[in-house]
C-alpha cells in the first residue's frame, strides 16, 4: 500500500497531452490488479475466454494500453522479483484479507446478493504465475518492452526515471519518492477518457518545500509506517516531519519520544536507498505482431476481432523508435 504521505505532498495537476512522446513506468503487479479488480462479470466472476483462462488482464493490457500508445505515449510495465524479506507480514497480511474476501464473495453469490458478491470480489484477485507469464507474452507481441526487477518493481521503475531513461513512474503509492523518482504521476488512467484528477508530484519540489532531505523523507515514512514495518502509533506524516525537522534523524527522534521500531531500520533504509536493480534493461518500441497477436487474442483466447484490429492499428500508430534525448 505504501506510505501515507498525501498530506504532505503537493501534487500539480497536468493534462494527458503533456505525456505525449513520454516513456513512463509502471510497476505491473499494480496495473494487473486493477484490470482483475474492475473487469468482471455482474455478479463478481472474473472475466474468462470459453476454456475457463483468467483474460480480464490480457484485456486491459491490449485495449487501455493501446490507447495510450495511440495517444503517443510510451508505456513500460516492470515486474516484481522477489520481495524483500521484511516484506514477508505485509504480503501474509495481504493474503489474509483475500482469504476473507473470497469466503464472504462465496457466500454473497450463494446467497444471491450480486451487489456484495461484486464488492468482496474485488477484494480477491491473486497475480498467479500464469498470469505473469501470459502478460508479458502479449507485450512482446504488442511490441512494447517490459522489465523483470529483481526485488520490487516499484523500486526497479524508479530506478529507471531516476536515470532518466523515463519521464515518471505512474503509481499511488509514495513509495516511489523515497526509492528516489524524481517524477510520479497519480491518477492515472489507462482508458479512452481522460481524469481531470491526473497530477505530478516532483521529488526535489517536494523535498525543498518540506525543507529535508529523501534520507529524512524515509526517515519519516519508517516513522509512520511503510510495507517493511509497522509505524509508530499516533505518528501520522505531519507529526513525522515535525519531528524529523526538529531531531534531524530517526534515531535522536526514537530516543526522544522513548519509542522503538520492531525491525532494524537501517535494513529498511538500505531497501531504499540502494534497492537491487536491473541496469541493462533495454527499453526498445517495435511494430505489434500483427497475426501473431490475432492468433493469440482471437484464436486463443475468444476475443472480439473487430475490437482486436482496431487495437492493433492505435498499436501501430506510434510504436517507432526514437531518441530517448528529446525527451527531457
């Protein structure tokens, strides 16, 4: 979920079209979570091809995606690695809640109650590797890169904007800040309709009007919490920052307050600052394979020709390579 650092942050708004000519980042465990959360039958049911296959994520990365390619921007899905071991209670957590989620979407659908049966589904959908796997193959046949992270992928898309190989990573988590993007994007939609709500957040903007460093901005998330350890109780991220600015660092404000943090910070600390990344990733846009992409979305897995062509050609439109310089 991330660290909760809305009220601290200035987000400013900008237009889709600014993008255009954009490469930009997005962790796609996020992405595809999305597309499994809202792409469902009335009742809940994720949405499947006639053999029973999972597709509601092959149909969100084909139609929104192509979209945004049609709109001439360059979209880069990052995969997680493996997660940090200090990871491990939030992703146990995690499940838990799906368990319940998918007990109580039983019961409702049993019950006939579509309307809870739909709101417990959304709480369910678990990334499998067949998932993964299906995802990167239609990106490949779309012509469009992707990148395996070693760790986590928000980290790895961050990593690639901090080097200036992307305009922004898109994401609502903080997270991205404090693994050092000097751009993020919120509310980003991936669909024909553009949010009046899609803002940008900069990290050296940010830093300069909350007067500390990224070091003191992690400081303060360990403060009130992240997905590697519980924060401490009562400190939401105003009163973070309050007393990182007056104490300086997290150890002088652990000792203050008479307060300790469950695992050893400096492992959090380190996932931040130098998270294991990939550095020879390649960041190539090619020309959708056309009948290979028919074959594998129509023929494979049931979907609409019509809507398939149609995708294809916004695929097309703007897939050439060019130079990475003219975008910054």
């Amino acid at each position: 979920m991330g660290v909760k650092f809305k009220d601290i942050t200035s987000p400013e708004p900008i237009e889709l079209d600014d993008l255009n000519t954009r490469i930009l980042t997005m962790d796609a465990s996020n992405v595809i979570y999305k597309f499994l959360t809202t792409m469902r039958q009335p009742d809940g049911t994720p949405l499947k091809d006639l053999n029973g296959n999972i597709t509601a994520h092959l149909n969100g990365i084909m139609f929104q995606t192509a979209t945004l390619v049609n709109k001439g921007i360059k979209p880069v899905y990052v995969f997680d690695g493996k997660a940090p071991e200090l990871k491990k209670k939030t992703q146990e957590e995690r499940i838990e809640i799906k368990k319940e989620a998918q007990r109580k979407f039983e019961e409702a659908k049993k019950a006939g109650d579509l309307e809870a049966a739909r709101k417990y589904a959304s709480r369910t959908p678990f990334i499998n590797k067949e998932i993964i796997e299906s995802s990167k193959k239609l990106l490949d046949l779309m012509g469009l890169p992707y990148v395996q992270a070693k760790t986590e992928g928000e980290a790895q898309a961050s990593y690639m904007v901090a080097q200036k190989d992307a305009f922004a990573v898109v994401s609502q988590d903080y997270d991205c800040l404090q693994f050092g993007a000097t751009r993020m994007l919120k509310n980003f939609k991936l669909s024909n309709k553009q949010s009046k709500d899609l803002q940008i957040i900069y990290l050296e903007k940010t830093l300069k009007e909350l007067e500390v460093t990224r070091e003191q901005l992690i400081d303060i998330a360990i403060l009130v919490g992240t997905d590697f350890n519980e924060g401490i109780y009562g400190i939401g991220p105003k009163k973070g920052l309050k007393l990182i600015k007056k104490y300086q660092n997290l150890e002088t404000v652990l000792e203050k307050i008479d307060k300790t943090i469950e695992v050893d910070y400096n492992d959090i600390r380190e996932i931040f600052l130098n998270p294991d990344v990939v550095t020879d990733y390649e960041l190539k846009f090619k020309s959708p394979k056309r009948e290979r992409l028919i074959d594998y979305l129509c023929g494979d897995h049931d979907f609409t020709e019509e809507r398939t062509f149609m995708a294809i050609d916004k695929l097309s439109k703007n897939t050439a390579q060019t130079n990475l310089e003219q975008w910054f």
